[in-house]
C-alpha cells in the first residue's frame, strides 16, 4: 500500500547523534529496533524527529525537531547495528529543513494534551500526529519539499 496521496504524519524520537546516522543511512529506526513501528509506516508517510538529546547516552538537552522524512517504497528489513544488535528499519528521504525548539509550539500541537507536563507523550517513542500539527511544526521548520 503506498499513501502518497493520504500519507499518516508520524514523530519518531531519537537523540541528535543517533538521528545523524540515520540520515547518513537514510534510514528510520524508533523505540531500540523494534519492528513494529516500521510496519505501521507506508511508502509516503511522513516522519518528524524530537530530539530530546544531543546524545543518546548524555543528558545534554536538545529539546528540538530536528528532522523531516518521507517513507520510501520497500520493505521493512533489518541492519546489523553491531554487537549483536539488530535492529528493524525502513528507508527514508530526509528533507531540506531546520531544526526549532519545540517550547514556543507546545500551545498550538493538538496531540499534546497536558501542556504543563508536555514531555510525558515523548516517552512513547513512536507515535501518529494530526495532519494539522504536522503542518504547524513543517512550516516552522520551513520544510523545503
């Protein structure tokens, strides 16, 4: 199934180290490897990255989005991330943009209920946004498609 003409808006989080290797790659990963995220993504969807982080074993906060994707044609496969880490991933388009501060948007995203605790929907990992806030957060990122 491809949705190109009715893509899903997803926001993957990753820390800033680990979201630059996946745009060497050109690739997405979410929640440590697991293939179930990559098999709910189409060929079309759309992807915004939330870096918490700067790096995944630091505490340097980031507080960022700091990349948009779109899900290429294929299929889910699998990558020797070494040490005996395998982890599942899809193959991406990262698009031309910049990173904002998530702070200032928090008011206008609807898929953050609790404003004072705004953090808590993050932990997720992986998870589906409205097209609307997709659109909000793109055009403060001045997404360059």
């Amino acid at each position: 199934m491809n949705r190109e003409l009715h893509p899903k808006f997803w926001i993957v989080v990753v820390s800033k180290d680990h979201l630059e290797i996946g745009k060497r790659l050109n690739i997405v990963q979410a929640n440590h490897g697991k293939a179930a995220p990559m098999k709910r993504m189409m060929p079309g969807d759309l992807i915004l990255f939330y870096s918490p982080k700067l790096h995944f074993e630091g505490n340097d906060p980031l507080k960022k989005f700091t990349a948009i994707a779109r899900v290429k044609d294929g299929e889910v496969y699998s990558g020797d991330m070494g040490g005996g880490f395998i982890a599942y991933r899809r193959n991406v388009d990262y698009l031309p943009c910049r990173e904002v501060d998530i702070v200032p948007l928090i008011p206008k995203m609807t898929f953050i209920r609790n404003k004072k605790s705004w953090g808590f929907v993050f932990k997720f990992g992986f998870f589906e946004i409205p097209k609307e806030d997709f659109e909000t957060i793109a055009k403060e990122m001045e997404l360059n498609d």
